[in-house]
C-alpha cells in the first residue's frame, strides 16, 4: 500500500488545503512527499506546474486569499506534482470559469501521457473532450463503458437539425421536407423561432439530397439558417440513466430525465443495447476489480486495447467460492500496451522510490513550521498568554501575600485632613500637647439646646461645653453633616481628677479605636506628675503568624495559577489536530504516502518542541520573583516535572480531539477541561489534605484518581514543593512530594499513546469501524427520523437496522475469505 501511494495522485472534491501555505509550499510539500530530488528538479517542476495553471502572479500568496477556481486549480496541481503514476481528479473542474476550464483541460491532456487518470464529472463536454474510456453510473452502478464514439454509436439519437425560421414560415411544409428525404425523422421541439429534428445515423446517405434540397428552398420556406450536429455526451448520459432506470425497476429513488417522445419504444432499446453489454453493476466487486479482471473487448477494430468499445468487468465464482483465474488469458495486445505505459514512464524525471520515515517526519515537521510561523493564535495560545498570566498572577499573588504581613503603625496621618477631633469639657487642656496640628485639629464641642435627642438639624447651641457624653453625642448629631468626610473621633466625659474618658470613633475608619484610644494614652501619660511632655507610646498592628494549613492554602494559589498558564499550551495542540481532520488535509497526506505512525509522531516532536521552551522559560520567572520553595536545589525536579508533563499531556490531548467535529470548540472545551482539572480539582484536593475528617480520604483515595490527568499531576508537584517546608520539611524526591506525580506522568505517556493507536487502528480497519461506530451514528440518525413515527414503526426500523449491520458484517467477512481463497491460488500458479 505504500509503494502504491507513491504512485497516487488525488484531487479531492473539495479543496484541502493550508490556509498558512502559500501556493508554492504547498507544491513544494508535496513534491517532497513524492521524494522529488533533488531539490533543483522539484523546484523546476513547481514552476512548471504554476505556469501551467495559470497561477505565476499567485505563487507566493497563501491559499486563503485565493478564489474559489484558482484554489481549483492549485488543487490539481497537487495531483499532478511528481510524476504520480495514478491521478484520480474528483470533478477537477467545478466552480471554474469557462477560460479556466479550458486551461486545466489542456492540463490534464498535456500531462496525462504515461499515467491512468481517473476522473469524475458532472460536466459531459468535459468528460468528452477527456475521457478515453467514458463510464457511465447510475445509482452507484456502472450502466456503460466505453470510447466516447462508441457510446454516442450505440446510445446516441443519430444527428439533429436545427432550422432557424422567419416570420411566416409553415411547421408542415419543413416537416414535410424533411419527411421526404428522410422519413424516419422525429420533431424534437418547435419552439419560437427553431424547430429541431432528430435524424436517424443510418439515414445517413439521404443527408446530402436533404441538405441540398433546403439549400434551395431557403426563400420558399422562409428558412434563416440551419445546422446540424452529432448527438452530444449528454444525450447519451440521459439516455442510458433512463434506460438503466427501466432495465433495474427495482431500483428505487427519483431520476429526474428529459422526456424523449416516443419514451418507451426508445427506452426498450436503450435496455436492450444495456443489456448486450453484459455490464452486471451488482457484480462490480472492488476487491475483485482492482485485483482479479477480465477483460473482453467488443466493437470496432476489436483486436486494438486503445480502440476497444466497451471494458467488461466480470466476476466468475462457484458456489464454493473458489474463483477460477487464468492470468495467460491476457493477450499481446495488452503486454503491449503495458509495454508503452512502462517505456513512458522511463522518461518521467522524478525519482518515485518510497520516501523513508526519517525523510516523511522532516517534512512533516517544515509544514508544522511554516504553518505555524505565520499563524497568530499559535504564537498566542503558546507564548502570549501563559507569560502573561504566569508574570500577572503571580505577581498579584505576591503583593498580596507581601501587604498580608506587613506592620502598620497606629496614626492619625492616614486619615483625610484636617482631622477635626471633638472635645468635651476638660479636654483641650489634655490633649494639646498629644495633637499635631498639622494632621489634627481640636474643636471644643458645645451643648445643644433643649432636650430633643432627635434634633439633628437646625441646631441651637448655648456657651456651655458637653459635659458628658450625652450633650457630647447630641453635639455629634447636630453637626454630622459638616464635618462627616474629616471626624474619625472624640473624647467626652473627660475628668481632670480621674482617669476616666469616653471614646467616641467613627467605625469606617481603618483602625480608629486603637488609634484614639493610643493618642487618650498618651495624653494620660504626659498628664502625669513627673513625666516628660515628649513622652509617647506607639502602637502598631501586626498580623499574626499563618497556621500551617493558612500557609498551605495561600501557597497553593501559585500553584494554581501556573497550571492555569499551563493549561493553554495543550489546548492550542487540540485545535491544530482537529482542524486537520476535520478539512481532511490528516486524509489527503495520508494517501499521499505519510504512514500514520509517522503522522503523529511528526506531530508530537513538534508539540513537543513548542511547549518545553516556554516550560523551561517558566523557571527564570521563579528566579525573578524570588520564590524560594522553587528555585535552588528544587530546580532539577521542576524541569523533569515539565519534561513529562510535555510529554503526558500531548499524548493525553490527541484522543480527546477524536471527540469534537469543530477546531475552535475543541480548543476551548479543552482549555476548560483542564482548567478545571489542573485547577479546580487542585484546590479542591489542598482544601480537602488541610481538614483533618477527610484528609485520609484525599491522600488515600481521591488523589490517585485525580493524578489519572497530567494537569492535575502537574499542578501537584508545583504546589508540593511549595509547601514542603511548612511543619515538617520533606525531601524533594520523596514519593509524597514529586515521586508519585512523576510516576503517574511517565506511564500515561505510554498509556494514552496506546490509547492513540489503538483509535486510529479502529478507524483504519473497515470490519471494526462498521462493527464499533456505525450502530452508534445510525441509532443517533434512525432517533431524528423518528419523530412523529408510531412505535410500531420506530421498533421495526431499529430490527430491520441492526438486520443490515449483520448483513454488513457477515459480507466483510465472505469477502476476506474469498481474497484469502485467491491468494491461496496465486501461490500455487
């Protein structure tokens, strides 16, 4: 199968192609997938082919900026790069202007020599001015092979004539001339100012009296002009689907076909001619076509392979499947036309041996790069964002841990100023000597009038100072409103022979009651008999020491916010993966000879290789912000936590991105998941070892369970080491701090790797995929087309379902053992 596909060419329905590639990358790349050497040829050979295809001026534009038809057209020449013995053109042509069709079609022609070009389409002219061989399917079967003259000889109308009338002129009397010389003809449509008719090929000898005669009768019959023409390509195709239509009634679905007067006589010639080909399309086996055919040739000129009418593809088989096969049947003819391909494959300059595996991951690993050099969200999600939130984050992190234990003095200079202080009677004497005027001012606060507790405006005031605290607190309400931004706090009921003082402090004031209960204090002291005036106390506030399990928890929120950073790399990873897929570009360079072994593993030295640096990276930024817990002798188990978690978590990331169909729900579900998983779930576990019910719980049970994702395993080792030293210091390899995280993330790699594998093997193996995937797609199919269905009916779709998945499986198996019974006959011929 290698060997086969270093031969192959495919262009695709659609296009596939790399939006970050230009033109002549993408012929470059392929070419190196076909082993062009060296490199001289190869880049001859892609000049060669962007002149070909018209697209000099485009060659270094990247495909998305191209248009629909030059996209086209990039897309064959892919195909075509590298002396592909075997180009299979899927509708090469469509969504092509007409000047651009033409252009691939002398493509195609010029280039065709020495290969088999198989070719689908839509467009008869096409497949008329291509095709050697013309074969005509209908619902999925082969209905006619042949030479484009043979099929217009066997199923064609014969010839048309189209006459272009003047005013006036007469249907009878056309028709009756026309009837005259050749009476078979038929009217095919009358409409305006045409009439054609349909003119039998073996009416052929009346042609020149018929043209004759309407060359004189021209003014007569009010006659423009006339010309006639073969049966087109199309005809033929409408004719033989509709009569392939009436010789399989059993077929069921809607045709849509032109309607022909006379519709049955002609289809049951039609059916009858569909008949002597002896094509049987039930029987066109593809395991038996590619490997086991005879050919037979009828028509003209028989004992010519190049001229042969029509390609019958036979399958003889006994009831006891043992297939009878005689290669010597093949005649000269065909070791001579073999003999022309092979001596013209002589003159093809490339070199087509298999490209080895070391030479398919080196270029698969320069297409990742040129992909990703001139892709932003690459650089983004790989780069960008995990510094920025690794320098962010724990920067925040650190200021807030850093203002935590800071000492804060006890002042009034943190307030707003002027720092309006209220005093009772008594108090200005007590205080002037503690007050700075320059951050405090004192304000004697005098009595209200009356008795009204409510009274908060209008106030009147008498001579008299507060002296206690309730005139003090009806003195506060009256004034609320002028001094409410600068009054943090007063003194009443203030004693000159006691030490007795009432504190009044406005509680959204950081501090407030130490502070004016520290500056009463000091007023006291300095009060005393004997003591200095510029004595003080100063108060400060310091927080107290964290407990260890505050110390863990504050710790781990670094911790977090790594695996966060670290969580976007694996995301960007899924995104290129399932973008390939789902644009079937993983298909297309798979058939182009890149063994899929060889796919992933290209893939994974390259998402490999962009995560490492920026892990490696990560380290100078714990240097830099002087984490002590992950710096110095902790450095070498950091960088072999992020060596394998580069290497677990890519494995981990590729079986997933079998789960979603679009790239950019991929890319963020992921990103979620492991958020999430590196995250959350770390938190969680932090919380959960800090509380003593159910710290056995964690450490015994949930733990193991959670390390199952490399995320988590990751984080773990980060928030391990940070917290080793509180309480009692462990080492750095103990099993408890990085041995059992490693240990999971060393055999993950192994294990989602095989899990890796084992997918693509099951997607690769038809018996397994049918037996394993279809049920599930058909139920979910089968279950939107039940709606507003009776269960009865619901039941019998689901039996006559799974009815035609034991079919399915049993003739997978029938056929194997039939290539086995064949192979087992070649050996012994």
């Amino acid at each position: 199968m290698r060997d086969i596909r270093v031969d192959l060419g495919l262009c695709p329905q659609h296009n596939i192609l790399w939006d970050d590639l230009t033109v002549y990358e993408h012929l470059v790349l392929f070419g190196r997938l076909k082993e062009i050497r060296p490199f001289s040829v190869l880049n001859d050979e892609c000049q060669k082919l962007i002149e070909e295809v018209g697209l000099t001026e485009k060659k270094d534009v990247l495909s998305r900026n191209l248009s629909g038809g030059m996209k086209r057209k990039l897309s064959v020449a892919m195909a075509l790069i590298g002396g592909s013995r075997c180009v299979v053109l899927d509708e090469p042509t469509s969504g092509v202007d007409p000047y651009s069709r033409r252009n691939i079609w002398e493509m195609i022609r010029k280039n065709k020599e020495g290969r088999v070009v198989i070719l689908t389409t839509h467009f008869m002219d096409e497949a008329d001015y291509l095709g050697d061989r013309i074969a005509i399917m209908d619902r999925g079967r082969i209905v006619a092979c042949g030479s484009s003259l043979y099929l217009k000889n066997q199923f064609g109308v014969g010839y048309s004539v189209t006459i272009t009338k003047h005013a006036g002129a007469e249907r009878k009397k056309i028709e009756g001339l026309i009837k005259s010389h050749v009476s078979s003809a038929n009217v095919l449509s009358d409409a305006a100012g045409e009439i054609s008719f349909q003119l039998p090929k073996e009416e052929v000898k009346s042609f020149p009296e018929l043209f004759d005669h309407l060359d004189e009768s021209l003014e007569d019959l009010n006659i423009e002009a006339y010309v006639i023409s073969m049966t087109t390509m199309e005809e033929v195709f409408l004719r033989v689907g509709h009569g392939a239509a009436e010789a399989h009634p059993e077929a069921k679905g809607p045709l849509s076909m032109h309607s022909y007067s006379k519709r049955s006589k002609q289809s049951s010639s039609i059916r009858r001619k569909i008949e002597e080909t002896k094509v049987e399309p039930a029987k066109l086996d593809h395991d038996f076509a590619m490997s086991h055919t005879e050919y037979k040739r009828e028509g003209p000129e028989n004992n010519n392979l190049e001229n042969a009418g029509v390609c019958h593809l036979e399958r003889q088989a006994t009831e006891k499947t043992e297939v009878q096969m005689d290669v010597n049947e093949v005649n000269d003819d065909h070791a001579q036309a073999k003999k022309r391909l092979e001596n013209a494959l002589e003159n093809i300059q490339c070199d087509l041996k298999p490209v080895s595996s070391m030479e398919h991951t080196r270029i698969m690993l320069r297409k990742r790069w040129d992909n990703t050099k001139r892709t932003t969200n690459v650089w983004l999600w790989q780069l960008v964002y995990p510094t920025l939130i690794l320098v962010a984050g724990i920067g925040l992190i650190k200021l807030a841990l850093a203002n935590y234990r800071q000492t804060v003095g006890l002042s009034t200079s943190q307030y707003n100023t002027p720092n309006m202080v209220p005093l009772g009677e008594n108090g200005y004497p007590l205080f002037a000597s503690v007050y700075d005027s320059s951050s405090a001012q004192l304000v004697n606060a005098t009595t209200p009038s009356g008795n009204d507790l409510t009274q908060t405006e209008n106030c009147q005031f008498t001579d008299n100072l507060a002296s206690n605290d309730l005139d003090l607190s009806r003195y506060l309400l009256c004034t609320w409103d002028v001094f409410k931004q600068t009054r943090y706090g007063g003194y009443g009921n203030i004693s000159s022979s006691q030490d007795v003082s009432s504190l009044f402090f406005n509680t959204t004031a950081t501090w407030g009651a130490p502070v004016y209960l520290n500056l009463l204090n000091n007023a006291r002291l300095r009060a005393t008999d004997g003591v200095s005036s510029s004595a003080s106390i100063n108060a400060d506030v310091t927080a107290w020491p964290r407990t260890n399990e505050e110390e863990q928890l504050s710790t781990s929120f670094v911790a977090v916010i790594i695996a966060i950073a670290f969580a976007f790399m694996p995301a960007n990873i899924a995104r290129v993966i399932v973008q390939e897929r789902q644009s079937n570009s993983k298909h297309l360079q798979i058939i182009s000879g890149v063994p899929l072994p060889v796919y992933w593993i290209s893939n994974f030295i390259w998402d490999f290789v962009l995560i490492l640096p920026v892990g490696l990276l990560s380290l100078a930024w714990y240097n830099a912000y002087d984490i002590e817990e992950l710096t110095g002798e902790a450095s070498g188990a950091l960088v072999l936590n992020v060596v394998l978690y580069s290497l677990s978590i890519i494995t981990f990331t590729y079986p997933i991105t079998f789960c979603f169909e679009s790239e950019a729900l991929a890319q963020n579900t992921i990103l979620m998941i492991y958020i999430v998983v590196g995250c959350i779930l770390l938190v969680v576990s932090a919380i959960l070892s800090s509380i003593p019910s159910t710290q056995d719980l964690n450490d015994d049970t949930l733990k193991f369970i959670f390390r199952l994702f490399p995320s988590f395993c990751f984080g773990e080792v980060i928030m391990n080491l940070l917290v080793r030293n509180v309480g009692q210091s462990k080492d750095i390899w103990d099993l408890d701090i990085t041995g059992y995280p490693m240990i999971y993330m060393t055999w993950e790699f192994f294990f989602y790797a095989f899990v890796l594998f084992v997918i693509e093997w099951i997607n690769t193996s038809p018996f397994l995929h049918a037996y394993l995937c279809a049920p599930r797609m058909d139920e979910e199919s089968m279950r939107q087309g039940d709606q507003g269905l009776s269960e009865d009916v619901i039941e019998e779709r689901k039996v006559n379902h799974y009815r035609q998945m034991k079919y399915t499986i049993q003739s997978n198996k029938n056929e194997r053992r039939k290539r086995q019974i064949i192979n087992h006959q070649d050996q012994k011929q």
